[in-house]
C-alpha cells in the first residue's frame, strides 16, 4: 500500500494509549525560541543507515524539556494491522529525556509562539503513509518542512542546509559543536 495515506494520520484503531504530552505542566512560552531539526543517534554507531535515524523539529520549552513534532513508532500486539506503524499523535512536550544527550540539534530558525503553533497547524495536514518499507520519519518532517516553506516560515535555503547536515552527521550535540554551527536566522 505504498504511498496511501493511513486514516487520521495513524491513530485509527491503534490500541492503547498515545504518549503522555507534559504541555499541561510546561506550556509553550509565549517567547522567541530556536527551533531545531533533531536527529537521534543510532542504536549501532558503527553500522547504521542516515535514512534509518530518527528525525524530529523540537524546541526547549523549559531546562530540559522538549516540544516535538514528530512521528513515532507504534508497536503493539493487539493492534490490528498495520502492525507497526508510523503515528503522528501531535505535538507532545516531553521532559527528562535521555536520549537527548544523543540527539544532535541542527538550528533552523529563531520562531515566535504564533509561528510555532502554525507549524503545529501544519503538522496535522501532513500524512502519515502506509509502512512501505522506505518511508519513514524523514519523509513526513520533509513534508511538514515543504509546507512551512510554502507558508513562508522557513526558507528553501535554510531546509536544504539542514537537510544536508542531517544526512552528512554534522550537527551539534548538547550545545557542544561538533561542526561550525549555522547562524540561527530569525525570519519574524
């Protein structure tokens, strides 16, 4: 079922409960804040494929607390197929995340609350396809970027840039650079 769209961006009849979002308890601050594209590090550092990391576009809403824009993998045994699947439950606010000393933070731009909850907007028009054995992550963070682009959020130049640093490993991680970091641009 390559390039089909799943109904309501996966969660249609996906079992158990989606991942809890600490947004009640860390809200969004109404405040310009650096947005980033966020790639986890592999499982084997050794022998990985770009394309199989995990991307996501966060934010730092409080020390140590993230808001991301993702989506992510549901795996369950009572789930009907697709089994597994990609899920965009929404935007979701996570704290104390330990992978997150793994991800690497490529800056995209600096973005006002009214700018980050239009792309919170977009998110839920991108669609999340039928597992095809290529399509991933990658794929519905490029298209949520085409259509910021599109909107005049983000510009092509600046999603190119990341993109390629994403694919190429260069990034910084943990706000120690790991390469000469790219100017955060402001496009407010």
């Amino acid at each position: 079922m390559a390039g089909i769209a799943l109904p309501e961006q996966g969660r249609a009849h996906a079992t158990g409960y989606p991942p809890i979002d600490m947004s009640w308890c860390f809200p969004d601050p109404d405040t310009s804040l650096p947005i980033y594209l966020l790639v986890s590090a592999p499982l084997d550092r050794n022998q990985f494929e770009p394309h199989d990391l995990h991307w996501s576009l966060g934010w730092e809403v409080h020390s140590n607390v993230w808001r991301h824009v993702n989506v992510l993998q549901h795996d369950r045994p009572d789930q009907p197929a697709p089994n597994p699947r990609l899920v965009f439950w929404g935007p979701l606010t996570k704290m104390n995340d330990n992978g997150a000393s793994e991800t690497k933070q490529i800056p995209l731009a600096v973005m006002k609350l009214a700018t980050r909850k239009r792309i919170e907007e977009l998110a839920w028009t991108v669609p999340v396809l039928y597992p095809n054995g290529w399509w991933n992550c990658q794929d519905w963070l490029l298209d949520l970027f085409e259509r910021m682009r599109a909107e005049g959020l983000i510009t092509e130049q600046k999603v190119q840039e990341a993109v390629r640093d994403a694919r190429e490993g260069k990034a910084c991680s943990c706000g120690i650079p790991a390469f000469e970091l790219l100017t955060l641009i402001s496009i407010e």
